[in-house]
C-alpha cells in the first residue's frame, strides 16, 4: 500500500483532486481540503471511495498499512549490521493495539539499561499515527535503505558510534527479522496476563511478538530467544541490576549550532 500521509494528494469521485491535512492509521480517518475550500472535509479511507492521485484506489480495509514502525525499523538496523555498523541496537516496545508503544534507537555501547538519548532516535505511537515518519528527515513509506541514508545524514556523529563489532547481537537480530519480517515485529515488554501493566509479572520464557498492522493473524512461528544479556537483567519480571544513572537528552551536532 502506497503511504498515506499529510501531504498527500489524493482523488474524490465527487470533489476531484484534494491534499490530506491530518490522518490517523488506526481509524482511517482523515481531513483533506479540495480545491480552493477554506474548510476540510472528513472522510473515512474505508468507506469513500478515494483514490491516490495516479487513480489506485486506497484499500484501507483490505490492504492496512502499518500502525507501527517497528518492522520498518527493524529492516533498517539488519540491513545496516550486514553493513559493518553491529554496535546498533533497537529497543522496542510495541503494544497490540497500535496506540502505546515505543521504538528507541541507541549506538556504541550496549547497555540496556542507560540507553544514551540522541534526539531524533526514539518515537511513540503517539506521532507516527497521525504522521508517519520517524523524524530525521524520511519520508513517509521509505525504504530501509533511505532510511539509513536519512538517519545518517541527520546525525552524523551519532550514526558513526554505530561503526563496530557485534556479532552475537547482530546474529540474534537477523534470525529475529528473518523469523518475523515483514509482518510482525518484537517486543521488549511484557504484560500481565489480565492485559494491564504489571511490573511483577514473570517474564515470559520466549520473546513477544505483535502483528504491525490490522488484519494480520497471531504470530504462530517457533519462539524466539530474548537477546543476548537480556535475561540475566531480569528476576522474575523485576530489575536485577538498577540503573545508575539517567542519561541526557544529545542533540544532533546541526542542532548545536
């Protein structure tokens, strides 16, 4: 499916050729302005009849697109370990209904735990639903090459902590994407049974999966191991080793200046 984005031009049977203001992935809702209108029109991707601007019809129901960027993601850091840049790490924590999440990026040292905060390298569902970029200047459906190109050029500094050996972590990773892309993505957290947060509950023995987008069935593959040192943070769901310290927010060096 093409992306759908504000920005993008889209076809009305009745209103002719409009741009899409604002967008939500999980309802299909949009706003668009047609024309020379001052006021935005409301319409459902589902149930209009709308069309992207080179006539393909946009099949919401049929053909979702992904609520979350967390398999887009993961493509990018696989493609960019086969590259030699092994010290890349995702922290990811997806939820099912594609409304609380979050996705962090982090380079050179692999800490869990004190995971540095570069800006731009983290991102909740709370943006990519309504926006679908991850915020260093991609685009919206781009590729994992353009996003490594993107991320690169937007933080330069940072990208080259990436630059290193990993290979027990880079070998997890691309059995993890090999067993779960493109449809499904991990998850980093876990949940009570009754679905509601619980810090107390026991770690399950096998690493989460979620479906990333609408309409995808229950990940029924092999399970899949935790990755490597993850384990040994945990105690029967909580901490065995607390942080030491909270690690400060750092700006990309064109933001600096």
């Amino acid at each position: 499916m093409k992306p759908i984005a504000p920005g993008t031009v889209i076809f009305h049977r009745y209103r002719g050729y409009g741009v899409i203001v604002t967008v939500n992935l999980l309802t299909g809702w949009i706003s668009a302005r047609f024309g020379s209108e001052i006021r935005t029109l409301d319409l459902n991707l589902s149930s209009d009849e709308l069309q992207h601007a080179d006539g393909d019809p946009i099949l919401f129901r049929r053909s979702p697109p992904d609520r979350m960027p967390h398999a887009r993601l993961m493509a990018m850091v696989r493609d960019l370990h086969r590259a030699g840049y092994q010290r890349l790490y995702l922290y990811s924590w997806p939820k099912p209904s594609g409304m609380h999440w979050r996705w962090h990026l982090f380079c050179g040292r692999h800490n869990w735990l004190e995971r540095p905060r570069r800006e731009g390298w983290y991102g909740s569902g709370a943006d990519y639903n309504f926006n679908p970029i991850l915020g260093w200047g991609d685009c919206p459906g781009a590729s994992s090459s353009e996003l490594a190109s993107a991320l690169a050029k937007f933080d330069p500094q940072g990208f080259a902590q990436a630059l290193g050996r990993d290979e027990d972590h880079s070998a997890w990773f691309a059995a993890v994407c090999d067993a779960l892309l493109p449809n499904y993505a991990f998850s980093l957290g876990w949940d009570a049974s009754s679905g509601s947060a619980d810090k107390s509950a026991t770690m399950p023995g096998s690493l989460p999966v979620i479906p990333v987008r609408a309409g995808v069935p229950e990940y029924d593959g092999p399970p899949l191991p935790w990755p490597p040192g993850w384990a040994g943070l945990w105690h029967s769901g909580s901490l065995a080793i607390q942080p030491t310290k909270v690690m400060k927010l750092i700006l990309p060096a064109s933001a600096e200046d």
